[in-house]
C-alpha cells in the first residue's frame, strides 16, 4: 500500500469511498441513494474542493485500488473566499441548471441550512486568524485497522508544516470512537463544541508550528 498525492481523477473514487464511509450522511441527505446519482454528487462536490485548492492524499493498494483518502485545507478562511473568487459558486449553480448535477432542490436546501447551522455554531469556537483543515478522512471498511488512516493523517500534517500552517482543525462526531482516538492520538485536543442538522461535532486542534 501506499500514500500519493491525489488529483482530480481521483475525485470518483473518493466519492465511492465516502459513501461506504459516512452511511449516517448518506441517509440524512440523500436517503440513502448510493447510486449513481448520489455518486455523481459527491464527485461534483470534491472536484469544487479541488478547484478551490484543496490538496487530496490517497491511499492505494498494490494493484492501484483506491483504500482510503485524506482531503486538507492549507487556509479555512481562503477556501471560502476561493469558492467565490474562482467564480466556483457560480460554476454549482451553472452545472445544476444544466442538469449536469441531479440533485434534487429538497436536497440542496437541507445542505445549504445544514452549512449555516454549523456556520452559526462554529462563530463560539476560539478566534484564530488562520488555520488548516482537515476536511475529509476514510478508509474503506475491508482496510481499516492497518495503519492507513493515521498514515493519511500524517502526510497531511507533514504538508500543512511544508506549508507553513500554525494550527489545524477538525470536527468529529462525539460517537465516533475510531476517528476520535486517532487525532487524540496525533495530538489533537478539544476546542469546543459545535453542531449542525444532524447533531453535535466535537471540534479539535493541533498546533504545528509556533505562533
Ligand atoms: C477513522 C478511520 C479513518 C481510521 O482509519 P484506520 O485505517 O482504520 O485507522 P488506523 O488503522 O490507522 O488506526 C489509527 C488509530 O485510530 C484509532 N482506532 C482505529 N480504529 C479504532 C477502533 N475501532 N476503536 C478505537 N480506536 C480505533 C486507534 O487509536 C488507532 O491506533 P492504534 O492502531 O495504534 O490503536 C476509519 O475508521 C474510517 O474511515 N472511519 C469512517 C470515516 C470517518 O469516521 N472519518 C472521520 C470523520 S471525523
């Protein structure tokens, strides 16, 4: 196995990967619909995050099979303003209207309130002027429990440091013992509390560099 900086075409496969991974999420927004259509969303979803300067790590076994990913964020507050600046909103909007996402508008109303209630409940958190993020981690069932989340996790980390980043974010659900342990582990501690449509995130930080 082994870890290698992803790209754009690894978008699908990620998508695959976290569908198996987040079933609660899957059920919430799109009743549980794995299928294509729901595939076709995610992919569109972390194609946008690419786009806005996301960098993917992805875990690959022998064969080239993609196990497991990691999605990082250099700068939280950039990300947002890239999602703007880059003119990615509107490219959301274009591709809805051309019926290039099947995604239905119940759907993307729940996403939309589902990103202000964490919006709102994120204003608590401790004030930082900028930080890095860990977006998304997973592993596919049949890999987990070798070392490849937390090796994901680490060139994660040791990027954000090439970078420069002083501090990195995350938010775990307080039920999820596995991806909880593992950033305790990496030296991740609580900052707080946040929330959104579907219940309580624990927020967590980790100091890289001095400042
Ligand atoms: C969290 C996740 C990425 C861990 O991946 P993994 O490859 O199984 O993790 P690793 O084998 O590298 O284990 C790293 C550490 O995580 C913790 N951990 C992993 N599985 C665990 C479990 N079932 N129970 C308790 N702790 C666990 C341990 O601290 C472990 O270290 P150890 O092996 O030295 O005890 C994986 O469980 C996953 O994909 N979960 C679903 C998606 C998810 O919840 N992502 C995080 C969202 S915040």
């Amino acid at each position: 196995m082994n870890i290698i900086s992803g790209n754009e075409e690894d978008t699908r496969s990620i998508a695959k990967i976290y569908l198996e991974a987040f079933p609660e999420s899957v059920d919430f927004f799109y009743g549980g619909d794995t299928g294509e259509r729901v595939i076709g969303i995610m992919d569109f979803g972390f194609r946008i995050l690419w786009a806005a300067g996301c960098t993917f790590f992805v875990a690959k076994d022998s064969s080239g099979n993609p196990l497991g990913y990691c999605i990082v964020a250099s700068d939280d507050g950039d990300l947002n303003k890239a999602i703007l600046r880059r003119g990615l909103a509107l490219k959301v909007v274009r591709e809805f209207l051309a019926g290039k996402i099947n995604i239905r508008l119940t759907e993307i109303l729940k996403l939309a309130v589902n990103g202000l209630v964490m919006a709102v409940a994120s204003l608590a958190l401790s004030k930082r002027t900028s930080f890095g993020r860990i977006m998304s981690i997973a592993v596919l069932k049949s890999a987990r429990g070798q070392g490849l989340g937390r090796s994901l996790l680490r060139h994660a980390l040791l990027h954000l440091v090439d970078e420069g980043v002083h501090a990195v974010r995350l938010e775990v659900r307080p039920e999820n013992t596995a991806a909880y342990e593992l950033y305790k582990t990496e030296g991740f501690s609580e900052i707080g509390a946040t929330r959104d449509l579907q219940g309580r995130w624990v927020a967590m930080e980790k100091h890289l560099l001095k400042g």
